[in-house]
C-alpha cells in the first residue's frame, strides 16, 4: 500500500514549504509506479481546520482535501512553515489538533518556521529540531524546552524530523524517500528535479565565512577579498595584520572581537570552503584541491575537512557530486 502523507495546511503557509516536498514524494511515486506498474510509493492529502481553499503567503490558494475530522491517521505528518506560523500557535484548537494528529502520525516533520507549531503543541520538547537561521533565536527564546541547532539543514531524533528554510524541506523529503525507497531512487529524483543529491543534515545552513564577514562588517571587507585571491599561496597571520594595516597583535585581538573567528581559523575556513566549491563540482583529484586551497598535502586537506564537517572530502564529492556515484 502507498504510504500516506499528510500535509498541513494553515493561512499564510509558505508555498514552497508544501510544494517542494510534495515534488519530491510525488516524482519519487512516479518513478516507482513507471518501473513496477503497482500501487506503490506515496499517496499524499492536504488537511486543513475544514476543507476547501486555504491562502498561501504568496496569494496562491491551495485546496484542501479534508478538514481534521476526516483525515483519518497518516504514516508521515509535514508541517509546513511561513508567515501564518504566528497566528498559527497562538491558535489553541489548532495546537490541539496538530497534538491529536501528530500522536496518530508514525513520523512527524516540520519545514522551516513549522518548527514552531510543533514546538507549541509540546511535540519537540526536550528533542533537537532546527528551523530557518533567522528563526532559531526565537525558538530558543519561547520554546526553552527543544534543543535547538541552530545551523543544520535538518535534524532528526526518533521519529521526529526538522528543517531549515525553504529549500531544505527538499534536503528533508529526499532523505526519507532513501530511507524509504533507498538512495538510487532518490538520486534519480534529485536529477530529475535538478537539485543536489543527499546533502547533509549537518550541512550549514549557510557560509560560516559570509556570517563572519558580516559581523565585521567594512573593517575587514578587503581583507576578505585579498585572502579568497590567494588562498593557494602561503598566508601568515603577519601578512593578513599587514594587509589590514595593523600591528600582528592588534589585529588578531581585533579581529577575533569582530569576527569570533582567530585569524588562522578564519583562513582555514575560506580554504574548506574553497575546496567543498571544488568537490561539488567535478573530478579534480584531491592532491589537486589540496594545492589549490592551499593545504599543501592531501592529508591537511582531509583532517581539516573532517574536523569541520564531519565527512571526509570523498565522502563529500559522494553527496554533492552524484555524476561521480
């Protein structure tokens, strides 16, 4: 029998919270449906207070299928995130339901903001779940009880799956197709919709390098671009205090006030991200990034890579470039 999904719908939900993960089980059906010519895959239904149309934050309307009471139990809950959140869990029957729901659910999921209608209805209290980065404050300010990580593309423990923003509910609903389907079969969905194949929970949800450089705002902009042009070449903390026109020790003291970063670390991680820019992309051998982000020797390359995302670079170039599986 297909595997039920059911998809919340609330006013002011984002679209793309609901669509994407929809594309994603609803291609992965296809696909299998193509190759075995059964019943198989996913059968999907959006539930809202009552039937009928529900208005997105973009405007766009969609319909749905049943309203709470005639939704009977379902295998995968998706609760999507977006604007209407707000007004969502300050809305005590709706909490209620989503708890009703949730408890008749083998496994819950939140995208985005949805994070926070399930943190409301007590679902992820003392669990880990993540949301957008410009939410994750929030959550941990008015829901003390989830443990909030606050920079993964998505999180799971037990049964209870969250994601970041937006895109990663794409991340979130390929990762369980494999889970479900196994990962050829989510390959062949992520090209299909031309997305990346597998990419890490663990993932940041963005660059920690462009997060720094921000807190440091002007001060130490051209240094920033001084150093992505030569990160092949060997860079002392004296050449970037030069650079920046400041004492060796003034400057490491000011720019880890700035940044939260040391000097040295900062450059170790605009080299990491250079190399992830290089493995997403093709086959270069790893002597070859090595040298060209300026670790010198395969070996530095991989303990740094390691340390900082928890994956070797092979194992990298495996989730980010699938031509290469």
């Amino acid at each position: 029998m297909p595997h039920q999904i059911d998809f919340i719908l609330f006013p002011g939900a984002l679209g793309l919270d609901i669509t994407g993960p929809l594309e994603v089980f609803s291609s992965a059906t296809n696909l299998l449906r193509k190759k075995s010519g059964g019943d198989t895959g996913y059968r999907t239904r959006c539930v809202a207070t009552t039937p009928g149309p529900v208005r997105l934050s973009s405007g766009l309307e969609i319909v749905a299928d049943a309203g709470f009471d005639d939704a009977p139990s379902c295998q995968t809950l998706v609760v999507p995130g977006g604007m209407g959140t707000e007004n969502a869990v300050k809305d005590p029957a709706f909490i209620d339901r989503i708890r009703e729901k949730a408890r008749q659910a083998d496994r819950i999921v939140s995208v985005c903001t949805g994070a926070f209608i399930l943190a409301a209805a007590g679902i992820l209290d003392g669990r880990q779940a993540t949301t957008h980065w410009i939410a994750t404050d929030n959550l941990t300010k008015f829901f003390p009880r989830v443990k909030v990580v606050p920079d993964a593309i998505f999180t799971r423990d037990g049964n209870i799956y969250t994601s970041a923003g937006v895109t990663a509910g794409i991340d979130l609903a390929l990762a369980l197709v494999e889970a479900d389907f196994g990962a050829s079969l989510a390959l062949e969905v992520s090209r299909r919709l031309v997305v990346y194949f597998r990419r890490p929970g663990s993932q940041s949800q963005f660059s920690t390098p462009l997060k720094a450089q921000e807190a440091a705002g002007r001060r130490f902009a051209r240094l920033h671009d001084w150093l992505l042009k030569q990160l092949d070449k060997p860079i002392s903390v004296e050449r970037m205090a030069e650079h920046a026109a400041m004492s060796p020790r003034n400057f490491s003291r000011v720019f880890k006030q700035k940044t939260g970063f040391t000097p040295t670390r900062y450059l170790e991680t605009l080299r990491l991200d250079r190399a992830r820019e290089i493995l997403s992309a093709g086959g270069d051998s790893l002597a070859d990034i090595a040298e060209a982000c300026g670790f010198g020797r395969e070996e530095r390359l991989r303990r740094a890579f390691l340390r900082r995302f928890q994956v070797t670079p092979s194992q990298y170039r495996l989730h980010f470039y699938p031509h290469g599986t």
